[in-house]
C-alpha cells in the first residue's frame, strides 16, 4: 500500500557577506537543525581531519569557510563541528539518482532521493562577494543543482562510493562552482582542482550553450563536451567505467528514453513535464529505498527562469531569478507537492 504525502519546500532568500548568510541560516535552523541528516551521521569512514578541511576550504573556496563561520556562530556550535557536519568533507551519502537533459535553451533534471536525507530548501542567495544563484540545498551549505546570475548552470549525479579518498562531496562541489565560475570553462578549471571524495558525474551549461558531462572520480576527470547533453548515474569513458556499480541497467534505460525523447524537440514546458509525469520513466516513487523523485527543475540559462515541481505531477512553479535580482519579484515562503509513500 502506497498513501500520498505532501513535500512541503522552504523557499529561502539570503543577502549580505558569506558570514551573514551562514548565521542567518544557523540563527533560522537553530531550533529545528536536519536532525534526520545529523542522525545518519553521513558515515565517515575516517576520524575526521577539521585542519586538513579547514586549509582546503581556505584554499578553494575562502568564502565557504566564511559562510561555516557564520553558521556555526547562529547555531551556537564549534567551528570545528560546522565543518565537520556541512562542509562536505569526508562523508557520504546513500545512493541516489538524477537524471539531466541539456538541449537549446534549457536544463531539466530530477532528483531522485528520499525525503527523510533531504534539506527541502530552495535557497536564492545574493552575496556581496560571490555570484548570486538560486538552487536547491543539501547539509544547508551545498547544492544539489542550481544556477547563477551569469548563467552557469550544474547539477550532480551519483555514480559510486567506492574507490574513495579524502576530499569534498558533490553537492559542496556544486556550491564552490555557482559562487566563483561565470561559464563552462571555469567551472572545469576549479573542478578539476579541487579535491573529489567519491565518484559522480556532474553536468554543466553556461550562458551561452556551452555544455559538458565531467566524469569525476577522487584520481581523475574527464570532461566530455555535449550538446544535446544527457546524463545520469554512470560513467562512459574507457578510462573511467570500471568504477561504475554492478547494476547500471536503470541508469542506461534512462539515458535511452531521452536520447529517443531528443526527436521530439521539446519547448521547455514540455519537458518539464516529461519529467515531472509520474507516468514518465524518468520518474520514480522508491522513497524507502532512496530513489523517488523528490524535485524537477529546469533551468533557463538565457532568460534566468527556473521551473520547479515538488514530488509529481506538479505545478510548474516558475521564478524569474532576474526579477529576484533587480528587486521586483517577491517570493513565497514555500512551495509543496505530492509523493506517494510506501507503507
């Protein structure tokens, strides 16, 4: 038996220095901080190293570290302990899923996880010293997709956690991308800087069309230029698809309804709802086992508009990111959806 639940997501807006946005957002969840995120623990394999987190995060993205200062002071916490719970560094995930289809004009993705590990924030953020973005958390500073003022859109995809190191998760990785890089090429120089803990694909598209596929694994990446672009849980390249899991079938089968789906030449609102469709074969509703569509959302890198749906058969909510930026378009504090949980 399956009942419907309603997904309920914050909308949240954050201006001023990194160090006020991270206390805003710890003074916010002070009293009410993930606990289902904290209470997994995200699994550290390895007694974690603050020092070594902190000197990265000093080297890459200063303004993170700037933004953990400020969270851990609204949280009333050690710096020491907001970095260990939401840098990003040494831990992982459950497994999920994400599925991305990048052509003309737009980015569409699922994402596919359960609700219990789930911020359920769609944070638009605006700092002082950073590209402005709006996209969707995860552990309250990183990103699971989003996209900034100048266009740069990305989104990750899980592929495995084997074949680990130390080194920052996706969805941190994510997040250093819309704050620092303007286009494709700059957001391949950084991640093919910065220190990967785990294996996952990320796709990323600019302004103006440029898109990649960038298999990244802790010892290596490899970039892979598309348009159209399709890409979801598994890596392709020769050098690279031994550290694929045993069973990609899923990931396979969806990649070929959208390579098939590439016929159709879809205006955005038509493939958002290709998506969102609970009908669709993009769309999932395991959420006991961390695989049901949680969000869909498409990105319009030209105009900066974002459609969303929450769970399935949504809406479309859509937002204006450039009206948000010059001042003109008040947002909700929520939006919601419908998921059907497995009892």
């Amino acid at each position: 038996m399956s009942k419907s639940e309603e997904l309920v997501i914050q909308v949240i807006e954050l201006k001023g220095s990194y160090y006020q946005i991270g206390f805003e957002q710890g003074r916010q969840l002070k009293d009410k901080i993930l606990e289902d995120i904290n209470g997994h623990d995200r699994v550290s394999n390895k007694k974690f190293q603050f020092l070594k987190a902190k000197k990265l995060l000093e080297k890459f993205s200063p303004n993170l570290l700037k933004e953990l200062r400020g969270l851990a002071k609204g949280l009333n916490i050690p710096l020491n302990v907001a970095i260990e719970r939401y840098s990003g560094y040494d831990v992982l995930f459950p497994e999920m899923g994400c599925t991305t289809l990048v052509q003309d004009s737009y980015y569409v993705r699922n994402y596919d996880f359960s609700p219990t590990i789930y911020d359920a924030r769609l944070v638009f953020v605006r700092p002082i010293d950073g590209y402005a973005s709006v996209g969707f958390s995860q552990q309250i500073i990183g990103r699971l997709d989003g996209m900034n003022e100048k266009g740069l859109v990305i989104g990750l995809h899980f592929v495995n956690h084997m074949h680990s190191q130390e080194g920052f998760i996706a969805t941190t990785i994510v997040r250093m991308i819309l704050d620092q890089c303007a286009n494709t090429e700059e957001a391949i120089e950084l991640i093919t800087r910065v220190p990967h803990g785990f294996c996952y694909n990320y796709s990323i598209t600019d302004f103006n069309g440029n898109s990649v596929i960038v298999e990244a694994s802790p010892q290596q990446q490899i970039i892979k230029y598309a348009h159209p672009l399709i890409c979801t849980n598994h890596f392709e390249t020769e050098e690279l698809k031994q550290k694929n899991r045993v069973e990609i079938h899923g990931s396979i089968q969806r990649k070929q309804y959208l390579q098939a789906l590439l016929k159709e030449k879809l205006d955005p609102l038509s493939a958002f709802h290709h998506f969102n469709s609970e009908k669709s074969p993009l769309f999932f509703d395991d959420y006991k086992n961390f695989f049901g569509t949680l969000h869909t959302v498409l990105y319009s890198p030209k105009d900066l508009n974002v459609i969303i749906g929450v769970g399935k058969n949504s809406g479309p909510f859509i937002f204006s990111f450039k009206e948000w930026l010059q001042g003109s378009l008040r947002l909700p504090k929520m939006i919601s959806g419908t998921i059907m949980q497995g009892e």
